[in-house]
C-alpha cells in the first residue's frame, strides 16, 4: 500500500522559456493570427497562456505548434496573398453559386454559412478546390452554364427509366408505372431555378397544366409524335 501511496507521477518532458521561443509563439499567435483557422487560434491562445504559467511547453505541445508554424512559411504565405489577390468577381460568383447549391443539401454547412454572412471572405485555395472543384460542385457549374436542350412551351417525352421516386424529381401527381406515362406529352414550361447536377425544368403534362413539377432534364427525351 505505501509504495501506492508514494508513487508520483513523473513531469512530462518540457521545452523551456527561451527568448527564441518567445519570440516564435508571439509572431504566429499575434502576427499570423488573421491566417489561422479557428483551431488554431484557440490553440495559441490556450498554448501562449500555458507557456507563461508552467515556464515552457510539453513536448506534446511544442510538437503541434511547430506543426502550425511550418504550416505558415514565408513561402506558403506569399503564395496565400497571391491567392487573395487574384480572387476576381468571376471566381466570387462561382462561389455563391456552389454555396446556393450546398445550402439545399446539407453539405458544408459551416462553409455556406461563412460565405453567407462575410461578403469579403476568400476561401483558401485547398478549401476553394475542396468545395468548388469536386465533382458534384462541378457538374452544378456546367449545368448552369449550358443551354437547356429543351424550349420553354415546347413537348417532350418522359424516358421510360424515370422513376417518381428517384433523384432529380421534385413533385407530384406522375404515375409511377411508366406504362401509364408512355405517350404523354410533357409541355416545359420554363427553366427553373433550382441547383441541382443537372439542368432542372418545370414542367407539366400538356392534358394537366394545374400539377407543375420539376424535373432534371436528363429524364426527359425529345417528343415524337405517335405513329398511326
């Protein structure tokens, strides 16, 4: 029982004060403090508080500020502000319209709600190719940048692999049998203004005008008349 009672934890191996280090924690806390996520900066400031109390840093601690330092080299830095300073309307507008996207699907939520509230923001690169150049956020871009294959009050036709159930559909009142959909014209009645992967359009069947839905143009196919 005694040798329980007497066990004392050994001190964790620290980094000690020095003016170098000194100097090191209050150029990345104080002047790179704009360039820092919101980890990091709470790491700092947790870290900068533990540095003066316990005169010096565990290895642990020093380790994951070194980490943070590197992380924002001369180097990166500059290539960081060239980065902002190339960031044109286009690239703004790019922007808001992805984020529009995602606000419709729960992805990057934190993100969008940034890009909402900060008309100035500018993503770092890594983010912008992260949330902009994926493949989903690509094919967004590309939809929105074509020409839709059909006019607004012109026909078209439901493929036979549509499905009500499945995605690129918002609406009601479609048979779910394609059998009962064969033949029926579709009237388009204009594009809509929906984001999704695909063009969307709002449609109707031209023999009910009242039930509108909306449809990725990829379900619809050019209208034939039926032989006789």
């Amino acid at each position: 029982m005694g040798y329980y009672r007497n066990y004392r934890r050994p001190k964790p191996e620290t980094v000690p004060v020095s003016e170098e280090l000194t100097a090191r924690l209050e150029r990345v806390a104080i002047e790179l403090k704009p360039h820092l996520t919101d980890w990091e900066q709470g790491f700092m400031e947790s870290v900068t508080e533990a540095y003066k109390k316990w005169n010096g840093l565990t290895v642990g601690q020093h380790r994951t500020f070194e980490k943070i330092e590197n992380k924002y080299d001369p180097e990166t830095l500059s290539a960081k502000s060239a980065w902002a300073d190339a960031f044109d309307d286009e690239k703004r507008k790019t922007l808001k319209l992805v984020a529009d996207y995602y606000r419709t699907t729960g992805y990057f939520t934190g993100l969008v709600a940034k890009i909402d509230t900060d008309p100035n923001f500018v993503p770092s690169e890594n983010c912008w190719n992260k949330f902009v150049e994926n493949k989903y956020a690509q094919k967004v871009r590309a939809a929105q940048a074509r020409e839709s294959k059909f006019e607004a009050g012109g026909f078209a036709l439901l493929r036979d692999t549509f499905h009500t159930h499945g995605p690129g559909f918002w609406g009601t009142n479609v048979p779910r049998d394609a059998r009962d959909r064969k033949g029926r014209t579709v009237l388009v009645l204009k594009e809509s203004e929906r984001l999704s992967t695909d063009k969307v359009l709002t449609c109707c069947f031209l023999d009910d005008p009242i039930n509108q839905w909306e449809i990725e143009e990829r379900w619809l196919k050019k209208h034939r008349m039926p032989k006789k």
